[in-house]
C-alpha cells in the first residue's frame, strides 16, 4: 500500500510549482490511477451504485492527468478537463472527461483517457511501461 509519502519527496514551502510539480512521483501516481480503474471495473461488475463507479472513474481519471502532468513537469490544477487540454488531448477524450454518464459508458470514457495518458506518459517516460 502506497501512501501519500510516496508520491511526493521532501520539498520546502517555498518551492515554486515547476519544482514542486517535478519532485512528484509520476509512476506512484500511475499506480493509483490503475488501483482507481480496477476498482470502478470491480463496482461496475458487481453491479454497484453508478455514484461508486463514476468516483473511481474519476478518481483514476485525475490520477491518470495527474502523472502525465507531473511527468512533463507541469502541475495539477485540480481540474481534470482542463488538464487533458493542457496535456492538448483529442476533443473527443475532452467531452468524455467532462460528461460521465452510466455504467459501461463511464467506465468506457475512463479506460480511453487512461489509455491515451498512457501513451503520453510512455512519450515522457518511455524508460518504463505504462499499463492499466
């Protein structure tokens, strides 16, 4: 189990959001995003409340923009739209982000935008496999 000490080094208060955006650990980052995917997967197979299965959706889509981000040494901005376009994703993944709907499309919309993170992070980091 990963805890949040791992995903970020020791950094000082003062540090501008570049260094602070390059002191934190993309791969812990990807980690939890494939944790977060497997759990919506899991909800959804077991036919859980669509609330359930749109969090982790979320959660491992904000992982996902999050790693890629940090890899490039960008920070986050708390918003997961915004950063796809940041990272100049296709429009199509832009609206998926942004429209969560039911079920198997949700979790759908979730697997594209990891996959495409994926091939970004692999662009920014190709020393390491970046799977879901």
């Amino acid at each position: 189990m990963m805890s949040l000490g791992t995903l970020i080094s020791p950094v000082r208060a003062e540090t501008p959001k570049a260094a602070l955006a390059s002191s934190i650990d993309p791969e812990a980052l990807w980690q939890h995003c494939r944790n977060s995917v497997g759990i919506a997967r899991l909800l959804f197979h077991e036919r859980r409340p669509i609330d359930l299965v749109d969090t982790a959706c979320c959660a491992a889509m904000e992982y996902a923009c999050r790693a890629a981000l940090y890899a490039a040494g960008q920070p986050y901005t708390g918003d997961v739209a915004r950063s796809l376009e940041r990272l100049a994703a296709p429009q199509d993944l832009l609206g998926e982000a942004s429209e969560l709907c039911d079920g198997a499309a949700c979790l759908a919309a979730t697997e594209r935008v990891l996959a495409w993170a994926a091939t970004q992070l692999q662009r920014t980091c190709p020393n390491r496999v970046w799977r879901y």
